[in-house]
C-alpha cells in the first residue's frame, strides 16, 4: 500500500465504529468548515440503514493523492472514497453507493447511430474515446466534448449520471459526430501525479488536437464543420484548443469559468459554507485558509511552491499556467462562431462572476450568441431552489432544451439546412 493508504482504511474504521468526530479532526480546515461530526454521523448511518450492517472492508486503492476502500455490507457495497493532502489531511470524503445503471435520455435514438472505440494521444498517455456516429450515408458536422476539472472519464461520470453521454448520444441522434475520451487524469493519474511540470495546457489541448485530427480524418466527417464543445474548464480551455488547431470550425461553451479560478475557490467555500447552518468559526477559518492560498497564486507563487500551500492542492506549474491565461480575450481573438450557455442555478461558474465576463468581452460579436438556462445547474441538470452538491446525485438528464439549442445552433453555424438536422 502507498503511504496514503492506511489513512483511508483508519477512517473507514473510525466511521464503522462510529468514531465520527474523530475522522471530522482529521480533516483538513475547509473540509471541516462544510461538514460537520453529526452530518458525517447521520450521512454514514443513512447507508448501514438502507444496505445492512458492514460485511468486510476491503483493500484500499490509492493514487495521486486518493484513496478507494470498498466496503461490503449485507445488502450491497459502498466505496469510500478520499482525498488526502501531503501532511496526511483529508481535502475530500465521499460515500458512494453503488451507482444506478446509466439510462439514456428520451431525446437520444441509439437506433440512429453507431459507435467506435478509438485510442487518443501519444504513447506513454494515450487515452480511450468513443465516436458516435450518425447512420447517414453523406458528410456530417462534428463535436469533440471536453469534461471539467477533475479526472472524469469520457462520460464525465457522475454517480448514476453521464451528462457528456447525454450530449453525445442527443447530437448523434440528431446527425452529428460527436467524439468524446477519457481524461489523461483518469487514466494515467498516478503517472501525471509525478509529473512536476504538468498544466492545464497538458491535461487538455494535446488531446482536444488530436480528437479534432481524428473527426477531420474520419470519412464520415466534414473535415471542415468539426467544432469543441467544452463544459466547466473544458469551456475556459476551449479558446486555447481553438488557437493551437486552426481548422476548429467554432466553439460551443457550457458553464465555462471565466473569472481567476483560484478566486472561484474562495467563492464556492464561502457559497458551501452558508449551506451548514452550524459552520461557525470553522467555516471562517477555512475560507481564510482558502483566500490566503489565492493571495499566494496572485503573489509569491513560483515553480517550487508546495501543492499544499495552494487551492484545491494543484500543483504549481498548474496555477501559473492558469493564473496567465484569460479565457475571454483568448476566445476574443478567434473570430470564430461560438455559443456560450450559463445555467442560471449555477453556484460554481455563475452569470454574474463569469458569464458577466464573456458578455463584456464578447459584447457586440455577432458570431456569439449567448444564453442563460434559468432552472439548470452546473450540470445542466434542471431544478428548483438554490442548487447543492447534493443535487447532482439523483439519476437525472441534461436539459432537453439545450441539446436542441446546440443542435440547432450547430445547423446554423454550420450551414446545413434545418431538415439535415432532425
């Protein structure tokens, strides 16, 4: 076992035995400010309620800073699963259940497409995708998909919900390609995890490139209608993919962050801490933690600086390469045709610190075409009321509505007559 193994299996044992404030000492400062000893208490005793009393825990697997230990009860396995800083701190803790299988949406045929299974990338990082692809026998337009932050596979899996899956298979439906991969954080993360040098250039544009090559090179494919489609920083990375491959036609962005992401930190603590009634001080104290490491990123950050001395424990060749990119007048600078859909419950990309940007920037761009999904979230997933983590846990879809916008946002873009696109 790695050196952050047994610390997974010692909080499993402290939560089967009921330990609950001794694993809450064990997390680190914000964590603590969100949940809660008794919310951690009432969250684990809500799964021994419903899956039976602990059978076994098992072995636990851990890479580049997290830890899976699966636990067997009488009526099913939950994974537990963390992640934990270099001086042994917990920065996350989640109790997975098992998943629902994955259900595709009303609006998606998959009688309409196929799908092909393709390598991306250059060896020793070469990821999987996947092409779906309409079964029409004529050129047709294309979208790679580009997931958010985080080591998502192709799908951007999230519990029971595959919201990258929901736009492949609604675009394909309706006569697009649409190639989407795992992210090289999911499939080589241990590797990437020694890579000191590693960006957000590196976890993104060469595999966005080479996804783009492969859609031009498809002979299905109208080499010169292939356009990126990015969510969350696929969205804010989406300009730099554009500049680095001219032939991208245009550029769809979903919950794209525009403001300075390590402010966004600050901000999201702030917003997950007025969401536990009994933060307090704690609360206060881990958003001054997280506003002190910003500080940091803006000030002193150089190559050398420990990844836990800044937000969301990246590493620091990953805050400078992002602390010097502006995704706005990247995308300013394109001309090209873009889309950019907000939803308007968003608490993590949200219309008034990022979308307020690419309105500015983009003011009067005719090409540009804006729009704000008031009942969706950062998922596009729609709802009701202030939105929460909790939220994107029930089986749930991306809004129809925005699959038809892109479809028929794509049919404009791309000059195909509205019948081409059904």
């Amino acid at each position: 076992m790695s050196s952050i193994a047994p610390t997974g299996i010692e909080v499993v044992e402290h939560l089967c035995s009921g330990r609950y404030a001794h694993v809450h000492g064990m997390f680190a400062a914000h964590l603590q400010a969100l949940v809660s000893a008794e919310k951690l208490g009432t969250a684990w005793e809500s799964v021994v309620d419903r899956y039976g009393s602990v059978v076994e825990v098992g072995a636990a697997v851990s890479e580049a800073g997290a830890v899976r230990v699966p636990v067997r009860l009488e009526r099913g396995e939950v994974v537990v699963g963390m992640t934990i800083d270099d001086v042994d701190r917990l920065t996350g803790l989640q109790l997975r259940p098992p998943a629902a299988p994955w259900q595709p949406p009303d609006y998606a045929d998959p009688e309409s497409f196929d799908e092909e299974q393709v390598s991306i990338g250059q060896a020793p990082f070469v990821v999987r995708g996947t092409i779906s692809l309409p079964r029409r026998p004529r050129s047709c337009p294309a979208v790679v998909l580009l997931a958010g932050g985080g080591p998502f596979d192709r799908d951007m899996t999230t519990g029971s919900n595959r919201p990258l899956a929901d736009i492949a298979w609604g675009l394909a439906s309706h006569g697009i390609a649409v190639l989407r991969f795992d992210k090289v954080t999911h499939t080589h993360a241990g590797a990437v995890a020694g890579l000191e040098s590693f960006t957000v250039t590196d976890e993104y544009v060469p595999y966005a490139v080479a996804a783009v090559h492969a859609l031009c090179a498809h002979p299905a494919v109208d080499a010169d209608r292939v356009f990126v489609l990015g969510h969350s920083m696929g969205g804010k990375i989406a300009p730099r993919v554009a500049a680095a491959e001219p032939s991208v036609a245009g550029l769809i962005v979903m919950a794209g962050d525009a403001s300075p992401m390590h402010w966004a930190a600050v901000r999201v603590t702030r917003y997950l801490a007025t969401l536990e009634p009994d933060g307090g001080a704690a609360a206060q104290t881990a958003i001054e933690a997280i506003v002190r490491q910003a500080q940091l990123v803006d000030s002193a950050l150089t190559g050398s600086t420990p990844a836990s001395e800044l937000p969301l424990g990246l590493s620091a060749s990953y805050w400078l390469d992002l602390r010097d990119y502006d995704p706005v007048a990247a995308a300013a600078a394109l001309g090209k045709p873009m889309f950019i859909l907000q939803g308007g419950r968003d608490y993590q990309v949200t219309v008034d610190d990022d979308l307020s940007l690419w309105r500015t920037g983009l003011a009067d761009r005719a090409e540009v075409t804006i729009r704000v999904y008031d009942a969706d979230d950062h998922l596009f997933f729609p709802g009701v009321g202030p939105s929460t983590p909790a939220d994107y846990a029930p089986a749930q879809h991306v809004d129809p509505q925005v699959i038809f916008d892109i479809v028929s946002w794509l049919a404009a873009a791309a000059s195909i007559e509205p019948r081409q696109i059904q």
